[in-house]
C-alpha cells in the first residue's frame, strides 16, 4: 500500500502543470535530487543533467539579487519562503522566476530536504498584473505585524518598478530601522521588543494610505514602504513625519544611543527609473542611506544620493 501511494503522488508530481525540484537538506551544497517534466521545461535544462546540481546556476552571473538573500536566509534558517529571482534557461534566455520553498522534515523534527515550487511569472510582471491574485494569504502577510510580508512587499515592488520604467514616473523606497532594538530586546526580552515593533508599524502603517502606497516588514525591526509619483517626491519628508510620530509614542529605551526613548532612523531612496536600471539598484541605493542613517547618530533621515545606485 504505501509503495502504491509513494507511485501515485510520483505520477501526480511528474505531470504537474508547475515546477517542482526536491534539493537534499543534509548535503553541504543542497543539490537536486528530483525535478519534474515542468521544470525541465521551465528551465531549458534536462532533468538528469539537474541532478546532483546547485540551482544557483540558474542566476548564472546575476548574483547580486535580493531574492537570493532571501533565500539563502530561509534555507539556512530552515524557513519557507517566496522569493522573486531573475533566473536563465540553458539557452542564456532570461525569464522571471517566482519560487516558493518548503522545507521538509522527518519525524524526529530534522530538516532533510526542501521541497520548491517554481513558475515563470515573466508575462504577469510585464502587463503589471497584481500579484495578489492566486497568491496565499500565509504568504501575504507579516504574521508578527499584520503588514505586507517582505515576499510580497518584494513582489509588488518589482510591478510596480517595471510600470514606473515604463511611464517614467518617480518611485520612492524607504527603509525605517528602529534603532537599538537588539539592546531594547536584552533590556526588556524578546516579546516586549515585538511588541515595541508592532507599535512601530502600526504607526507606519497609518502614515501611508493613498492608492499606491505599500508597507511591509522588511526583516526584524526593520519596515519599508513604497510610494509613487508626487508622493515620491516628498518621501524624505514623510518619512521625517513617521520619524516623529514613533518619538512622539515616548516607548520608554534607556539604553538607546539617541535619547531616553524609542527612535528610527530610515534611508530614502526615489527616482525615475531608467529603463536599463536593474531593481537592485534601488535597492542598494536605500540601504546605503539607511546605512548612513546608522553611522551619524541614527534618529535621523537620509537620503540616497546619486552614487549610491550605482
């Protein structure tokens, strides 16, 4: 009976209409051990010459994207996760790869494999479909916040860079840090920081409500937002609006650097998109504002300058 069961979802996954990869958890390099016909496809890439493969070579020499942090920080962290990657088929032919990753434990509770599940998402973000359709709840949301999870948040980032390029106009990315929460967090433990943290979001949350606004959790104290056009333009000022609303709480931080109370610092990083710059520019031009933010005192603003894409 259960080779029968272990034949019959074979079968199913073999002919799944999606790509479906299972990568050994207790080897040093996670290498395939399985990919489906779909994948195959998918990927330009026969499954026999898959196996015993890292998929890092579907990113080639475009290593210097976000969703490959993301997942490394899953899978060294034995998360799911969902992430958006440039990926390349055997031909050299780029297409948007969006991976979702499971991973997969025995009884005794030891990671041993990870289950992906992948899908060419390259005409969805062309025509600017929302991301929303189709996509999980779990995967939507930031349990601890009630924000945009940063999967999502990265998502929806990536339509809306992509429209933005096509109408030239403004997009802005901001990144709110809440400084000394590891200090916070060993003064008053772990669940108050959480707490500490909602707060924060929700007053972040409150601050940004017009129709293209987004706000998620980036990672651990750390938020971000994205506003567009006119909005776009004043996102230093609104964020130094936030900065004081979250001061303005008096959370009580006795061991913050800035003050007797609770403050963030955020990087800002707006611009019309040229059509050849890749979304990680962006990216990097608001972490290393925030970045700046940190090293000046931090219970403060900056703003990325034009260096700081490149």
């Amino acid at each position: 009976m259960n080779n029968w069961l272990a034949e019959a979802w074979r079968k199913v996954v073999d002919s799944a209409p999606e790509g479906v990869v299972v990568c050994d958890a207790l080897a040093s390099d996670h290498p395939v051990i399985y990919a489906n016909a779909a994948f195959a496809t998918l990927s330009g890439y026969a499954a026999d010459a898959l196996l015993g493969k890292n998929l890092r070579m579907l990113q080639g020499s475009d290593r210097e994207q976000e969703g490959r942090q993301r997942m490394r920080e899953a899978v060294e962290r034995g998360e799911t996760a969902k992430v958006l990657l440039r990926n390349y088929r055997q031909d050299g032919s780029l297409f948007w790869n969006e991976v979702v990753i499971q991973p997969v434990r025995n009884p005794s509770g030891q990671l041993t494999h990870f289950v992906a599940f992948y899908r060419d998402v390259s005409e969805r973000l062309k025509a600017g479909e929302t991301a929303a359709q189709g996509l999980p709840s779990w995967l939507r949301e930031d349990r601890l916040t009630g924000l945009h999870s940063r999967a999502y948040f990265e998502e929806l980032l990536a339509r809306d860079w992509l429209l933005a390029q096509r109408d030239s106009h403004e997009i802005a990315l901001s990144l709110f840090d809440i400084d000394d929460l590891a200090t916070y967090n060993d003064t008053f433990d772990k669940s108050a920081g959480d707490a500490c943290i909602r707060r924060v979001a929700r007053v972040i949350g409150a601050s940004y409500r017009r129709g293209g606004d987004l706000v998620g959790r980036w990672e651990g104290g750390t938020l971000a937002t994205l506003t567009q056009g006119d909005a776009a333009q004043k996102a230093p000022q609104y964020a130094q609006i936030v900065a004081q609303r979250v001061r303005d709480l008096l959370i009580h931080h006795p061991r913050n650097g800035s003050g007797r109370y609770l403050t963030i610092s955020a990087g800002v990083a707006s611009l019309v998109p040229p059509r050849d710059m890749p979304l990680e520019a962006l990216l990097k031009g608001c972490r290393a504002a925030l970045k700046r933010a940190k090293a000046t005192g931090k219970n403060g603003i900056i703003t990325a300058e034009s260096r700081d894409f490149a």
